[in-house]
C-alpha cells in the first residue's frame, strides 16, 4: 500500500532529528509552511533512505559504530533544490564529521544497509511546493537564517503508519 506522499506504508527510515531550540525554530517555521509535512516527521537529516526490517538491537550496534561520539555540523540557509518538487531545505554546512559518521553506518560492520548514501545534507522545510505561493516562501526562508552548531547526539528509527512516521527505537550517541 502506498500513500499520498509515495511512500509505501510501513517504510522504515533512520533519521538524526534536529533537537533543542533549533528544532523549535525549524519546525514552527514548517508548521505554517507545510504542516502537514511537520505532523508527518519532525525536523530531521535522513541517514538512510529504505532502512532495513530488522530487530531494533541489531541496527543500534551498526548506530553505534558510525555514531560513536556526538558529531558536530552546522545549519545555515534556507534553500531550494532544483528537483521536480522545488523542496526547500535548510542547508547543512561544515559535514566532515557527518560524513566520517555516514561512511561507518554503510561500512556493514554489523548490519549492511541498502542504498547508495551519497546525498546532500539538509533539513526538508517545504516538501512539495506544488500549489503553494513560491514567492512568498522565497520571502519567508530569509526569516529562517539559522548560522548555528547543529550537536547530532540522538538517531531515530522510524516508520510510516498512518501517514505518520513513529519511532521505533531511538539512540542517544554518547
């Protein structure tokens, strides 16, 4: 069964969530931007895409590996991607540390998981902007200059019900 989002219900993903005051900003924003997208998941970097229907146990011991200490990037601008849906995202800078932790969860120490994990970093706003006035989001993504630390100290394991993703298991990285 899919959804109208075009994920099948049921779908797992692996996020790091956006937590604190950051998150409070990112998605308040969102709520009057796209609140259904903001009820839907909260703020959040996708690890991996298609997670695997495993025991939680399992892929915490391959978390952990590629998460072994906190890590450390920076959230900027708001931005758009020039794909079909014009997704506003804020930007993730200064990644090195996210990528040296990205690069650890595929290495398949533990757990092999599937997909190819070369993306661009970033914080979805605006998923679809189909319908939706783009210049006043343009106008609006000025407010949300955010130009902070962004501490990933917590990875979620998460999948779709209901057209609402709900953690399964969630890992403070120490």
């Amino acid at each position: 069964m899919t959804n109208a989002s075009g994920s099948p219900q049921g779908r797992r993903i692996l996020i790091a969530p956006v937590t604190g005051p950051l998150s409070e900003r990112v998605q308040a924003w969102r709520r009057e931007h796209d609140p259904e997208q903001a009820r839907r998941i909260p703020p959040h970097a996708t690890l991996c895409y298609w997670a695997p229907v495993v025991e939680p146990e399992l892929l915490e011991r391959q978390v952990r590996h590629a998460f072994d200490r906190p890590v450390t990037a920076r959230l900027g601008a708001v931005r758009q991607f020039d794909n079909r849906d014009r997704t506003f995202f804020v930007e993730v800078q200064e990644t090195e540390q996210l990528d040296a932790a990205r690069s650890r969860l595929y290495d398949g120490t533990h757990l092999q998981l599937p997909g190819e994990p070369n993306w661009t970093w970033h914080i979805t706003c605006v998923r679809y902007t189909r319908g939706k006035d783009i210049d006043r989001l343009l106008q609006a993504a000025a407010d949300l200059q955010l130009d902070d630390d962004w501490r990933i100290d917590t990875v979620t394991y998460m999948e779709l019900r209901d057209k609402r993703y709900e953690s399964i298991a969630e890992w403070d990285v120490c």
